[in-house]
C-alpha cells in the first residue's frame, strides 16, 4: 500500500471517529419535550436523550378538573413513540363539575312554564302540564316523537306541547224553548243552538178565551232576544 493511500485511509478513519464523537456530543441531550400545563401545575421539561423517547411526568393537578392525558396536535400524545423534534405537550382536563343541560317548553299558546336546568344523565324531576283554553293537553313531544320522561337528559332540549280540541257537547250548544198553553191547544217544544232566536209558534186556541202572548216570568217574551238557556214560555189568556 502506497503512502498517500494509508494516508488517505487514516483521515477518513479520523473523520468518521471525530463526526461520531461531535454527533454523540451533540445528540447526548437528544431533543427538548415541554410541557403545558394548561392551567395546572408546573411540570419541568425534559431531554429524550440518544433514545429519542421520554418517560410520562408525574401528572399535573388543576382544582376542580381531572387530568385526561397528554396531547400532541390535538391527539393524545404515546410516550412509546419516538421524538424526531422539540416538542410541546399540552395538558387536557376534564371538569369535576357536574354538567347540566336546559330543558325549555313550548306550549304553543298554553301557559307559560319556566325552563329547567338537568344534570348530565339524569332524568327530568317531574314534567309539567300546561292549559290552553279549549284544548286538552295530550304529551310532550321532541322531534315530533313522544318524549319519554325516563329518558336521560344528555343535551339541551325544546319540548313541544300536544292538545286536542275539546268539543262542547250537544247539551251544551243546544237550548229548548218549552211552551205551556195553560188549558189551550198543544204546542210543540222548540230546540234551537244556544244564542240563537226562538221562532213565535203558532197561537193556541182555548174555548171562551182570547191568546194575548207568551210570558215568561209574569213578562211578555220578546222572541227577538237570543234564548241562552233553556225556557219555559207560559200562554196568557183574557176572557172572550
């Protein structure tokens, strides 16, 4: 082997042991990991070393919040992984309060009922009823489905009231006009709609005596005033 050969091969053999030690040197450390906290306590940074690699801190505390982990962009951060960067880890936590949502009434028209606050997974206390005038309250609905009150609350919600017409019934919007003829001929019963006007029948007859008109209560019936309720109309007679 020729000088300048040997020569060349002992400084490439110098080069490679003097680029490894500055490497060993300069990657003794490895790279920076730090951690925020987010709000917790202080936890120190930390070197990964020729491993590239950290081990988990002692977890931080936060009053009144869990600790939920280490994230990394948004994704829970894998100690196991390796670290090809400085990085920064940033605490998630998790509220220890319990969380409620509001539940609000729509009785379209009916009472007014004030909304109420639910705690997570819990079911509504009681439901309340509301009252519309002419209406029958049915059930409550959500997303035009019945809602189940056993069903437990997970988000705020808008109930919806469900009536039903009330119908009054035929005693109620009809009224009878009886007539007493006192001795005269028959006279049919009228049945009209409640507020409606009776119509004059036609006059009895009453051997000897003269029909004067139709009273009620010792006063002549005006049959132009609407009849509300049932009447009994007495035949008032003179002598012939």
């Amino acid at each position: 082997m020729s000088k300048v050969i040997k020569y060349s091969v002992m400084i490439i053999l110098l080069i490679v042991v003097v680029s490894g030690c500055l490497y060993f040197y300069l990657m003794k450390d490895g790279y920076q990991v730090t951690f925020n906290s987010n709000g917790g306590s202080i936890v120190a940074p930390m070197k990964t070393g020729l491993k590239k690699k950290v081990e988990s801190p002692e977890e931080p505390v936060k009053s009144g919040f869990e600790f939920a982990g280490w994230y990394l962009d948004g994704e829970k951060f894998d100690f196991d992984s390796t670290i090809e960067e400085n990085i920064t880890l940033t605490a998630h936590w998790e509220s220890l309060s319990a969380k409620t949502f509001l539940i609000s009434f729509e009785t379209l028209g009916g009472t007014n009922l004030e909304s109420v606050e639910v705690e997570e997974n819990h079911t509504l206390p009681t439901l309340p009823t509301p009252t519309k005038e002419g209406f029958e309250f049915i059930s409550w609905y959500y997303h035009n489905k019945e809602f189940d009150s056993e069903t437990l609350i997970d988000k705020n919600m808008v109930l919806v009231a469900k009536y039903k017409k009330v119908e009054e019934s035929s005693e109620k919007t009809k009224v009878t006009i009886t007539f007493d003829s006192s001795g005269g001929s028959s006279v049919d019963a009228e049945t009209i709609e409640k507020g409606k006007l009776a119509k004059m029948p036609k006059a009895p007859t009453k051997e000897g005596f003269e029909f004067i008109g139709w009273y009620l209560n010792d006063t002549e019936f005006n049959f132009l005033e609407p009849v509300n309720e049932d009447i009994t109309l007495v035949a008032k007679w003179k002598k012939s």
